[in-house]
C-alpha cells in the first residue's frame, strides 16, 4: 500500500504496533471503538451493588469508580510512522473505611458478581490493615451531591479524527523541519479521554468525560565537523482541549523577540520549520558566561518553575509526610502556614490553585471522591495562605471541606491527593512584555522547558530551558547556549521584580507528573504571564569529554 | 494464577499460530502476580495486589505489521485476534525498517527465577513491613517505605520455529527513615531476585543510623570535592552510561559515543584503564533473562575494558545497515570493582565528602552527559581519614564519563539495582551549589 492510500485510511484502520509494552490492564482496541459510550444508568446499578455491599459488610464509607480510560498514541520519525496505538482500559474500583482504615480492591471484569467480590476484599484489606493504623480515617464531610455530568468543553474530539488524519499532520511537521535543514525529527500526538463514574454512600453519582491532547515534537541538528549537536522541541502546551488546539490561529508575537509562540492555538508545521532554523543556531550559538543574571521567563518555561517550586511544595501529603519515601516532604511546614506572614516571595506573587481553568489539564467538574472543582487562593501578595488537600486531610487545615484535589489515573489506583493547576495571576496593571525587557541592562530571555531538578524539600532547583538569548541594555542582542539557572525556592519568589499583564497570560503543562508508590501519572497545567527576576545565578553547562 | 509454565505457555501460543494465514506472525504471552505494600509515618498507608496475563499477535504481510492484544484465552478470542492482527496488518503502512523475523535460537537457562519470592503472601509481606517499622520505632524514628514483589512470565512464539519461554520473580523494598524533628534522614533500596538476599530489617537498622547520625548538618562550601560514593551512590551515575552505547545514535552524531569528524568512539580510551563494564545474563547476583525482545539471545557482552570502548549494541536493522553482527544492548550492568572496604577508602582520603545517595538527577547535556542531581539521606565531612560530620545537601553538575576517568580507588562489588557496582572515589566531583533539603 502507497503512503497516499494509507493517508486516506480512517480510523477504522488501525490497532497498534512496535509500541512498547501496554500498561497491566490495558488492551489494544479498534480506534472507532473509542466512540462507544457506556449507559450511565447501567453504571449506577453496578455501581450501587459496591455500595450496598460496602454497607452491609460494615463500612462506614464507601466509593466507586468505573473507569473506561482510552488513550491513543500516533509516534512518527522522519518520513515513516514509529507507532501508533489506541487502547482502552476499563474497570472498577472499590475504596472503603472500614474498622476506621483504608481498604481497596479492583476488577477488570465489570459484572455484579465481581463487583461485590472485589467490595469484599476491599473490606478485609481494610480490616486487616488496621492493625498497622495509629489513628482512624477523618472525612471531611462532602453532602451528597446527586446525578452530576461534567464534560470537558471541547469543539472536536480527537478521537473522531480519522488516524490517517493526524498520521498526515504530523509526518507533514517533520517535513517541514527536515526542509529547513533538521537532520532528525521524531513528532507525537498523545489523545487522552477519562470517561470516569464516580458514587459514593454519600449519595453522590458523577458521570464525567474528560479530554486531553498533547502535540510535540524534537528536532536534532548535527555539526560532523565539530562532533556537536543541538535539539529543539516544540512550543506546543499539552492542553485540556479538543483536536481545535492544533487547528492554527493566529501565531502570539512579541515586539523584540525573535521567537513565535502560540497561545489557545498550535501551528505545529510553522513551528517545527523555525525549531530546525533555531536547532541549527544553537550550534553556534555563544556559550553563555557564568554569573548573575537578571532573568525574563516565558510562561512555556516559567511553568515548569511554579510546579516544581510552588506546586509541590504545596501538596498537603508531602508536608505531612506520605511522600518521604519518594518524592519527599517539603520546606512549607505547617508552622509557616500557621504564622500567616511567611515571606514565600515577594508582594507581586500570586498563586492560584484552579480545578476549574477551561482549557487546562487539571479542570474536572468534581474530583475522585466527588468533590465539585474549585478556585482558592495558595500565594497571597508573597505570603502563604493555603495548601492543596483532600477529604482526610481537611481536617488537618481546620477546614470544614476538601478542596477537591484527589486523583487516581486509572480505575485500578488509589486515589490520592494530586496538584490542581497552580498558577501565578499575571499583572493587575497594563504590562508589556516588550518594556520589561526594555529595562534590563544583563539578562537572559528564557523559552521552552529544559532540564530540571529539585530538592526533596523544594529548596534548591536548577532548570535549563529550550531557548536562551542574552539581553544586553534592553534589548535581545543574541542566542546563547549552555545556559541553566540555580536558585532557592524562597530567594527566587523574592526576586520577583515585575510580571506582564493578562494579555500575555498563557498555560504551560506537563502531561505524566509522576508521584506516588507504585508510581500514578497526572497532568496539570500552570498560567503565567513572562516575568522578571532579579539577579539570579547562571551557571554554564558546558563541558569536554 | 497468571504464571503458566514453559509447556502450558508452549500449548497456548501454538494453537495461536495455528489460526494463522500471514506471511509471517510471532505471539507473545506474558503474566504477573505482584503485590506491595507502602508505609509512611510509620503506619501502612496503602496496599494492593494484582495479577495480570495478556497475549500479544503480531502478523506480518510484507514490511506492513499489525497488532492485537487481548487478555481472554478461550480459542475464539485467540483466533479473533489473530484475524484482527491480519486485518491491521493489510491496512497498515510499510515499516521500511522491518526486519524478517527469526527462525530457532539455543538460549541459556536463566536463573531469574526464586521459589523464595514466588512464595510470598500477603501476611509475609505485612511482616516484612512490620520488621521496618519496629526498626524506626525502637529508636524513636519515622519510617515511610516501599515494598514489591512480582512473579512472572513471557513466552514468545513466531511461525519460524522459534520458541522461548522466562520465568522471573522479584523483590524490591526501600525505606527512608527520619528523625521526629525532621532534622536528620536516612535511606536504603534494593531488589534482588531471591527474597532470601533481602532483610528489611537490616536495610531499616541501616536506614535508622543514617538517620540519626545525620542530623545537625553544617553546611561547608561547594566546589570540587573528592567525593566517596557508596554504591547506591554510584549506580545512581554510572547507570546512564549504557544508554550511550547504541550504535546507531553514536553513528548518526547524536551521543556522547559520536566522534567529531564523524565516526563513533568505539575502540578509544573513554575512562580511567580500572574501569571495565560487561553484562551477563548468567551472573549469579544479577541475573537476567537469556533472550531479549525480538528472540535474539543476551550473551555474556564486554562494553569497557580497561577503560576503553570494546562494544556498541546493533539492533537487526542497523546491523544489517553497517554489514555487522546484531547486538542486543544489555539488562543490568556490572563493573568488577577491587578489594577496598568503604573504611578503607575513608581512611585514605585527607579531605572529602561521602555520599550515600543521590536524588532528582535528569540530564542536562547529551553530548557530555552531563548530569545534575542533589545528595540526599546521609552526606559527611571526612577529614584527616574519618568521617568528622553530617554535612547540608549539595546539588551536582558532572558527568558520569568525566568522573570514571576521575577515580582513585575502587571497592568491593555489590548489588543495587539492577547493577553490580563497588564503591568509588573519585576526585574533583562538581557540587555547585547547597540546599536546604533534610
């Protein structure tokens, strides 16, 4: 079969192959099979089977998830198609308390008779995890909320266009990077679709059905000569949207600034032809000189910086310890939030959690134990003012209800506490990125997520980037290479000099956010508008083997 | 039960074959059982099991492969997905790196396989926690670990004859233990296959002193240290060089393995002449399986002797691309170390820093490998050939490929991980800057 033909191939066409391994649980499905829809009343009658069950057997809580999860996975190289998968993975999950403890089961086999079966074991775990328990389960109170939907605002689904649709898109970005010199180009659409049922002995039955997309890429340019090579990714943000996300619009421009960006709207062919361009400047770009530097942050970079530095740092569950094994505690103990004037940066910063954000990857109608999403504040004028909790750890903050952060990425998980999106709130006044930039004497503008790293405790991070150029008396002078940036947590808040206002304010996200043992991923999206920090240490990352 | 036996995996997988009608097809069968258990302030804060068994059919009309997978076993669901496979298979583009499957291999027997790990229940599992726990408690200490176990299997069929079948199991288990006031932390990991190697009380009593003489750290300056690495510490580096090994990346000018000119460092003196690194699927401490993905059997496979590169992996493809013999890259990696004790080395050193693990280590330079990360759980001042005090956490930028042409001297050989490393000092170790972080 020609290349051509193959394009024209709907959907229907295509299984999977040369991916690696699936996830326990997930199979490979025919991509139209991903439109299906499963009867929300049947779900509520298996589901109500787990809750009386729960009930009888003597818990004094009890919830369900029956989860359908497809995830579909288009992996292109160059000219040919790398991998291409749909799958689904469907099951339920049953959560208890009862003796005062914890206790989870879940079946892949979706009929009464399992459901009761893996209620029970859910029960005895519990039951026999108690004696391991210091003190019972406390569950911030959540009314019943009755029948609820909530769905992802989308204009497309992803799923309805057609494989060779998006095999075409793609393979057209990469030619349109190997056209503007790229030596290697890999690009990936990743499609994500949650259709969750959720019900609890509250009283509450959610039915949601949540989207995600996420369009990248790498380009790689090779010096023979020199032995160098340089890559680029795309500027693209893994968003809580429909397939209109990579339907162009108008490109974001910046006076003074040599790069195009994008906002609700994705050009993915303009911006690989101009990622190879930039691959092959970095190879000669200037190796930046170590020192300080004042710093002016791209939303699509700075994002990576606020997850890191105030996103974790915020969850509830590392500050009390669940996570020392893993990803660590954290530096904002509960005596900080306590004393209500710890300096977390300075009065420009504003930190807001949001389950809410349309087009982010972390708004839900209601959360995992259905909770209905919400908007609080974390960072108020520098000061924190708030963390992220869940049911049993309200109580903890003196809250009266959860704020509605808990998550399982899949129906075999446990839920637990997960980062909403965390965001900083741009300039209330009228703030050009352009006349920040205008006033930094040495500086460098920063584009794109690199390398990162941070402490267990969210002290100490050090993060590269995609794009560097170096700022000299106001304006862009020039690429630079090498360059990553160190800073404290606190120190780095508190440099915070200036922040552009809403009309640069933009959604970078992360789309496997790893945490927990055995390891759940989650995606969360973090806004920002660009913003200056003053004199931060840069240090060059170069070096000779 | 999701663990079948080389002949009920054998019986299962030829009758998938049997519904064939493509130019080529290769099933796979793969199970698991695992369970786990994780802790934190002491207390269990949750536990699972699952058990899991899939097959996979790839069929083959030409260059184009389709797949299906499926996870019910009576013959129509077998037969069904051998249909779809075929089905995807025509409608599927050409790989034009597809590489004609292979026909009946010799494997050696493994031995990744320990009756010791399959037989662990839930309640022995609950008493392996239990053990770590009172190890906290009887000194007044915090524990939050991990505990794993898995038992499974993977047959692989293709319709040339060829057949290979592994049975595995193993157990993983990590703790971090800190002191009430938050001031002082420790930490050990391992897994083995062999349940009996694995003490969780051991690794928590370890955990437990690390955390108590930890705390009250001062905090001395960053710069180039000489730094001891007990071999948590040094797998953690030394793991990321393998990745470098693909011949292809090296060839194509995208690795640190790729030479300037063109070319690829095959053959060059890359580390310190103490440093050789192999695999060996039949090392009795780290076995691994006898055969890899696509049926190719794992040898034993030299990559640094003495320092120099002696080996880089082929996939098929490339081999047949460069007139070569195929390679597979390894599982696990070995570096014979010599006959120093970790006192020894401290014994030896002037001035330095012992380390005892790092953490949050990405990638910050491909071409150099250079690679940033933090100390965690334990790190000391040694001076004057002893250990004086518990020192503040430093972040590092070095590479992994500078530091083994750093090395003074070399201990004994010990599991961590998924490699076999000994203990290393090493000069001239970049820490740029310090944290805050217990």
């Amino acid at each position: 079969m020609k290349r051509k033909d193959f394009l024209k191939l709907t959907g229907l066409s295509f299984g999977a192959y040369v991916l690696a391994d699936l996830p326990a649980f997930a199979k490979v499905i025919d991509p139209q099979a991903a439109l299906d829809r499963i009867d929300t009343s049947l779900k509520k009658e298996l589901a109500d089977v787990a809750l009386n069950v729960a009930k009888s057997k003597g818990a004094t809580y009890a919830d369900v998830r029956i989860g359908r999860y497809l995830n579909q996975t288009i992996a292109t190289q160059e000219k040919r198609v790398r991998g291409l998968q749909s799958t689904e993975s469907y099951g339920v999950g049953i959560r208890v308390i009862a003796d005062g403890c914890w206790g989870f089961a879940a079946t892949d086999k979706v009929d009464k008779d399992n459901i009761a079966q893996a209620t029970a074991l859910a029960i005895a775990i519990a039951k026999g995890n108690a004696r391991f328990m210091t003190e019972p389960v406390r569950l911030a109170p959540q009314k019943g909320i009755g029948e609820q939907t909530w769905a992802t605002p989308i204009e497309k689904n992803p799923f309805e266009v057609p494989v060779g649709e998006k095999v075409e898109l793609l393979l057209a970005a990469n030619q349109s990077a190997l056209d503007q010199g790229a030596n290697f180009v890999t690009s990936n659409l990743f499609m994500i679709n949650e259709q969750k049922y959720f019900a609890s002995t509250d009283g509450s039955y959610v039915d949601q059905d949540v989207h995600r997309i996420w369009p990248t890429f790498t380009v790689t340019a090779i010096d023979r000569a020199s032995g160098k090579f340089e890559t680029r990714d795309s500027l693209s943000a893994p968003m809580g949207m429909g397939y209109e996300y990579l339907t162009p619009g108008s490109p974001y421009k910046i006076d003074g600034v040599p790069v195009t960006l994008y906002k609700d709207r994705y050009d993915i062919l303009a911006d690989a032809a101009t990622a190879a361009q930039h691959a092959k400047e970095k190879i000669g770009a200037k190796s930046v000189d170590p020192g300080k530097y004042d710093l002016v942050l791209d939303p699509l970079h700075l994002g990576l910086t606020i997850h890191e530095s105030v996103g974790h740092s915020t969850e509830l569950d590392r500050v009390l310890g669940y996570e020392a094994n893993y990803a660590g505690t954290s530096f904002l103990t509960l005596d900080k939030w306590e004393s209500k004037n710890f300096n977390f940066g300075n009065e420009l910063v504003n930190v807001v959690a949001d389950r809410t954000q349309p087009g982010s990857l972390g708004a839900v109608g209601y959360d995992d134990e259905g909770v209905p999403a919400g908007k609080w504040d974390v960072i108020k004028d520098g000061i924190l003012v708030n963390y992220q909790t869940i049911r049993d750890q309200a109580h903890i903050l003196g809250l009266d209800a959860s704020q509605g952060c808990c998550y399982a990425d899949s129906w075999n998980s446990i839920q637990f506490q997960r980062m909403p999106n965390i965001s900083l709130l741009p300039n209330k006044n009228s703030r050009k990125v352009a006349d920040m930039i205008k006033n930094v004497e040495k500086g460098i503008y920063i584009v794109g997520r690199g390398s990162y790293s941070i402490d267990q405790q969210r002290y100490n991070f050090q993060f590269g980037g995609q794009l560097f150029y170096e700022i000299n008396n106001g304006k862009i002078v020039g690429m630079l290479k090498d360059v990553a940036y160190q800073a404290n947590t606190q120190e780095f808040w508190n440099a915070m000099a200036d922040i552009a206002d809403e009309d640069d304010y933009r959604l970078f996200g992360t789309f496997f956010d790893g945490k927990g043992q055995p390891s759940q991923v989650s995606a969360v999206s973090h806004g920002s508008s660009t913003a200056h920090f003053k004199g931060i240490n840069v240090i060059n990352t170069g070096r000779t083997i | 039960m999701a663990i079948l036996s080389k002949e009920e995996a054998q019986a299962i997988l030829t009758k998938v074959l049997s519904f064939s009608t493509a130019d080529e097809c290769v099933a796979s069968l793969s199970g698991t059982d695992e369970g786990n258990i994780r802790y934190a302030n002491n207390a269990v804060s949750t536990a699972g099991a699952a058990s899991t068994m899939s097959l996979s059919v790839s069929s083959v009309y030409g260059k184009k492969v389709g797949s299906a997978s499926i996870n019910e076993f009576d013959d129509a669901s077998l037969k069904k997905a051998v249909e779809r496979s075929e089905e995807l298979a025509r409608l599927s583009p050409e790989n034009p790196e597809y590489m004609p499957m292979l026909g009946p291999q010799t494997y050696d027997e493994s031995l990744t396989y320990a009756e010791s790990t399959a037989a662990i229940d839930p309640a022995v599992r609950a008493d392996m926690v239990a053990q770590s726990i009172q190890a906290a408690k009887d000194e007044k200490l915090e524990a939050a670990g991990f505990l794993n176990n898995s038992t499974g299997f993977r047959a692989m069929m293709n319709s040339k004859g060829l057949y290979a079948y592994n049975r595995n199991t193993n157990v993983s288990f990590s703790v971090t233990i800190r002191n009430q006031e938050g001031t002082g932390s420790g930490y050990t990991s391992n897994s083995f296959n062999d349940a009996s190697k694995l003490s969780t009380l051991s690794m928590s009593k370890v955990a437990a002193q690390k955390a108590k003489t930890s705390a009250g750290a001062k905090a001395i300056e960053p710069g180039k240290y000489t730094v001891i690495l007990e071999p948590l510490a040094a797998s953690d580096l030394v793991g990321w060089i393998l990745r470098g090994f693909d011949a292809r990346s090296a060839d194509e000018g995208r690795s640190f393995m790729s030479k300037k000119g063109g070319g690829t460092r095959l053959g060059e003196q890359l580390f310190d002449e103490r440093i050789s690194i192999y695999s060996d699927p039949l090392n009795p401490e780290l076995p691994s399986p006898t055969w890899e993905g696509d049926g190719l059997p794992l040898k034993k496979t030299t990559w640094v002797e003495n320092g120099v590169v002696k080996n880089l992996s082929y996939s098929r493809y490339w081999a047949a691309q460069k007139g070569v013999d195929p390679l597979p890259s390894s599982w696990g990696m070995i570096i014979p170390g010599g006959n120093s004790s970790l006192e020894d080395m401290i014994k030896s050193t002037e001035r330095g820093v012992l380390v005892t693990r790092f953490w949050y280590i990405r990638s910050v330079d491909p071409q150099s490998l250079l690679l940033t990360g933090l100390t965690r759980d334990g790190t000391f001042y040694i001076e004057n050939g002893a250990i004086q005090f518990p020192i503040k956490n430093f972040r590092f930028n070095e590479s992994p490929i500078i530091m083994l042409n750093n090395v003074e001297d070399l201990g004994k050989t010990e599991r961590s991980g998924n490699i076999l490393v000994p203990p290393m000092k090493i000069r001239d170790f970049t820490f740029t800057s310090l944290s805050d972080a217990i």
